[in-house]
C-alpha cells in the first residue's frame, strides 16, 4: 500500500542560505545508500525529500534510509492524486492498516498545501476524523490528547498523501558537509564508535590503522578490514592506509625502558598519522579514547600523545562509559566483529608496568636517541593504501 518515504530531516533545516547543499548531499547520500536494492527516485520538492518507492519493499528501503546521517525520520507513506475523496480513501486504508496492528485510538492531522481548497485545515481534520468513524464501525476512537496514531492527512497542490508513522533515523548531518578526518582505527571496540560518531558530524573519513606484520599476523588487519567496511556502509566507500610500525616498535625496545613503550609508541602512531592527514588533506585526526580507560589513556597520557600533533584530535569517546560505547556499536553493528579475539599490535611490546605519570619531559627524554623523523618517513613510505566499500 505503501507507494513513497517521506524523509525528514533536521538540523539541516537551519542552515540558512547554504540549506540547498546540504540537501543535495542528502539527496545523493540517500540515492547512494538505496542503490543496491534497485533504482529509486530520490528528490526535493517543497522543502521535503521523497523516495518513490512503488512495488520495493517498503521495510527493507527504510532500514537503509534512516541510516543515512541527516536523516531524523522517515515516514512510509501512500501518495495519491489530488481529490479530497481519494484522501479520504487513503486516509483509510492507513487507519485499517493501524486497526490491524492492534491500534484503539486515533486523531486526525491535516495539512492544506493548496490555498484554493475551501477548508481550513482544522475543518478537514473534524471531517476526515467524521469519515473515518463512519467507516470503522466502532473498531476504533478518536482520542485529540493522548491518541495511539495520528493519521497525517495532506492536501497538496499536485496530490494528496497520508502516513501514521515515523521511523527514526540518527540525525546528524550529511557526510560529506563538513571537511574530512583521519580516524585511527584499531580492531577494538572503541574506534569504529568513535569513527561512525564523527562521521555522523558530517565529517568525511579515512582511516589509519597500525599493525606490526609479521609479528601481528594476517587475519588481525583482515577484521580492520572488516570494521573499515561496516563503518563504509554509513559513510560511502573509505580510503583505508595500513602503516607497518614493527620496525618502530623495535628500535623503541632497544632505546627506551620498558615502562615507557606504550606512550612512546602511542606518541609514533600520533606522529604517523598527523603527517599522514596532511598529506591526504585531512582536517583532523580520530581516536576512540576515553579517559581513564587503560593506563596510556589517563590525562597525563593523553597530554603526553596530544603534545606530538598540530592538528585538532577528535575524541567523541572521552567522557563515554564503556558499556555506553558497547550499546553503540552493537546498534551500528560493529560489535561481534570489534569482539572477536585477534592479535593487536599494542599488545606487542606491552610493559608489565606502564608508566602512570609520564610527563611531556619524561617522554621527550625517552625517545632521544630515536631517529623520530626517519622513523615516522620510513612508516609511511611503505604505508599500503586502497579504498574500502561495504559489501
Ligand atoms: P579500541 O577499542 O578502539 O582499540 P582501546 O580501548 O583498545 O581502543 P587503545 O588500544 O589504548 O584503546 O587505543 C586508543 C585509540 O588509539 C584507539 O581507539 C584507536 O583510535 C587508536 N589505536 C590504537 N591501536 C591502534 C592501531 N593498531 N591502529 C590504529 N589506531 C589505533
Ligand atoms: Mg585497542
């Protein structure tokens, strides 16, 4: 019964003279998104965004919609031409619909977008809501204050439409409207979060993710991977770099002591991408840190990697508890791969006892007799990069 998506969307709505790009992208990102379950119409008319669905499964188009950043709503809806009995039609084959579901009580909302129709809209309501009760016989009732479904009835100038129901989206903006980051991917749990939470923003992304090959062995990179590809299905396919660090890794175990490695390494990683976000002209960098998480994520850790960097570092996780971030990656569906046991190269040359106050100076101190630069270029040069879709 179903024959269009109604798209709503939000904080684009206030974005002034440069509204029309945005919908655009959203027009694009929507398109996009939908493509691979068949051809859709996507387009804006009247400030709104319609899908044509027609004969599609009207379910499994809307479950693709509503993931789309910038999207806050999408409502299944039956569009018809323009009569006010064929609106009444509509209006009630939508209420059967609700009946079915097991709905007792409803109200009726109308909107007028054509000025020459003779009834206001609140006219309209009182005699669609007449028509409706007329037709029900008792299955159901008005209730204006509390009801069950709102039955949106619209009288528009080309044709009518009615729709009960909002699907929600997650909101945000469009990918794409907001300059692009470099997001540190690891196989965790926390960093795909927090990549699909700046993503969310509008941000375009690529990811950085370090492995230590062949000490780190081939699956740990292919669930990277695999989490890259998830992140992909929100966001449009994805450069993806993968930065060898073993040879780093080592000369940090033969130069600096043990409790240091994991800043010192941290502080590499930081390096590597902050150089590597200039060269892909990325705005900021990503991590899914949280304070307090494990001991190189305390703040004088955090100070301790931050002071390596000029870029700003995007960490949407700090103040996030961590079944918080389990309840979002289960949501965007990045949890059963983030938990499935793999070797990770932090975990390499992992110090019994880490360092728990380690201060810019120390650090500093510690990495002297490092060739830094030569260290950082040599990583890079032999960086592996390709683009990333969801499958
Ligand atoms: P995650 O669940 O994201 O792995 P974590 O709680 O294990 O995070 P850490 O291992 O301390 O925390 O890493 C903190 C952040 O540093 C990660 O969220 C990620 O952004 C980045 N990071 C850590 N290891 C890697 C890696 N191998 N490649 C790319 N980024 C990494
Ligand atoms: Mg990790």
């Amino acid at each position: 019964m179903y024959n269009i998506l109604i798209v709503k969307y939000g904080e684009i709505g206030v974005k002034g003279k440069n509204r029309y790009l945005f919908e655009n992208k959203l027009i694009k990102n929507i398109r996009n998104m939908i493509k691979h379950i068949g051809e859709f119409n996507v387009y804006k008319e009247y400030g709104r965004i319609y899908v044509d669905i027609e004969d599609y499964n009207y379910e499994e188009v809307i479950e693709e919609v509503r993931k789309v950043f910038g999207v806050v709503g999408v409502c299944p809806a039956i569009k018809a031409e323009k009569s006010y009995d064929k609106l009444k039609e509509i209006a009630l084959i939508m209420l059967e619909k609700n009946i079915e579901e097991g709905c007792k009580t409803f109200k009726v909302e109308s909107r007028r977008g054509d000025k020459e129709f003779p009834m206001t809209s609140q006219e309209m309501s009182v005699d669609i809501g007449a028509y409706l009760l007329k037709n029900l016989d008792g299955k159901i009732k008005v209730d204006v204050r509390n009801p069950e479904v709102k039955i949106s009835c619209e009288y528009r100038e080309h044709h009518t439409m009615v729709y009960s129901k909002t699907i929600k989206g997650y909101g945000g903006l469009p990918v794409g409207t907001n300059g692009k980051a470099l997001s540190l991917l690891s196989g965790g749990i926390d960093s795909p979060v927090a990549s699909w939470m700046v993503a969310k923003r509008g941000m375009k992304l690529e990811f950085v993710h370090f492995h230590s090959y062949p000490f780190t062995n081939e699956r740990s990179q292919e669930k990277v991977l695999d989490l890259a590809k998830i992140i992909a299905k929100y966001c449009g396919k994805i450069k993806l770099h993968k930065v060898n660090i073993l040879e780093i890794q080592k000369a940090i175990s033969e130069n600096c002591h043990e409790s240091d490695y994991t800043i010192v390494a941290r502080r590499f990683m930081m390096r590597i991408a902050n150089k590597l976000a200039k060269e892909t002209n990325c705005d900021a960098l990503v991590t899914g840190e949280s304070i307090g998480q494990v001991a190189s994520q305390t703040i004088h850790g955090l100070t301790c990697t931050n002071a390596v960097v000029d870029i700003p570092v995007f960490r949407p996780l700090i103040a996030m508890d961590k079944l918080d971030i389990i309840d979002i990656s289960q949501n965007i569906g990045t949890y059963e791969t983030s938990i499935i046991p793999e070797e990770d190269c932090c975990s390499l040359f992992a110090p019994k006892n880490p360092t728990t106050r380690p201060t810019i100076e120390k650090m500093n101190l510690a990495e002297t007799k490092l060739d830094i630069d030569k260290l950082v270029d040599e990583a890079i040069e032999g960086r592996e990069s390709f683009y990333v879709e969801f499958e």
